[in-house]
C-alpha cells in the first residue's frame, strides 16, 4: 500500500510541476517581444531593438513602436553594444499599469506613445516562422522626454518631489 500512495504522491507532483511550468511558459510567451540596446541617442535617447512574432505584417510598425515604448517603460533592457550594462525600465513597480490603467488605457488607446519612438530607416525585417512572422525593427526611443510625460502625468515620481 505505500508504495502505491507514494507513487500517486510522485504523479500528483509530477502533475503539479507540470502545470507551474505551463502556467510560468504561458505568461512569459505572452509579453510577445523582445528589447535589447543597440546604442546610445543623444539627448537622453534609447536606441533598441524590438522584436515580434506576428501574423499580419501590415500592423508591424505600430505594433513594434508600442512595444519598444512599453519595453522602455516597463521591462528595461541589456544595451548589447557597450558589454552589456542594464537599462533600468523608467516604471519600476510592476502594479503600476494595473493601479493607473485608466492613464494606460488612454495612453495605449490614442496612439500617445507614438510621440516618443521613430523607427530608423531601413530597419524593419521580417522572417516567416511557423506562427507568422517574426519582425524586427530599430527604434530610437525619446527617454527624457517620455520619462517628463509621465512625471506630469503622476504616472511616476520626479527628482523634484523626492525632498
């Protein structure tokens, strides 16, 4: 009888391994892109690299210039080209988007972040993969000037208000 018991302990664990691992590989698969630094713009710029899978090329700048500004804002990034030192996301308290969605929600909806992100020339690629196209594109991304955005926006503290 106890080896019975300890092996449906063994499947029960199993089971539940399994099921973390699913559930951990499902939210990560759905932050659908990828960020890295290619460089440093001037005047407080970013220059990064976003990547999508996506199944309508169509939509691909838009998509990839919401993406380098949510990367920016939320995730930060490794700058691959000066030995691979960090960048902080501007937002750092991950409850942020959920606890001012209605600023997100606006922000996203009516294109703001379309202000702060140009894709440079002759950047965009695209590869057919199995589940559409995986896309590519540089973006320089206006840090300073998104970071005093959402600093008036109350999104985020300033310098200012720390004393």
């Amino acid at each position: 009888m106890d080896s019975i018991s300890d092996y449906t302990m063994t499947v029960k664990m199993r089971l539940k391994l399994i099921l973390f691992f699913l559930f951990t590989l499902s939210t990560t698969v759905s932050a659908q892109y990828d960020i890295a630094g290619c460089g440093q713009g001037k005047n407080g710029a970013y220059l990064v690299k976003v990547t999508s899978v996506l199944k309508d090329v169509k939509k691909a700048k838009d998509v990839l210039r919401r993406n380098a500004v949510h990367g920016v804002m939320f995730r930060g990034f490794m700058n691959t080209t000066d030995g691979g030192t960090n960048q902080k996301p501007l937002i750092e308290d991950p409850n942020v988007e959920r606890t001012k969605a209605e600023f997100f929600n606006a922000f996203w909806r009516e294109k703001s972040y379309e202000r702060y992100a140009q894709m440079t020339a002759s950047s965009l690629t695209s590869v057919k993969v199995k589940k559409g196209y995986e896309v590519s594109a540089i973006f320089l991304v206006d840090k300073e000037s998104l970071q005093h955005y959402l600093e008036e926006s109350g999104v985020i503290q300033g310098f200012s208000n720390l004393w």
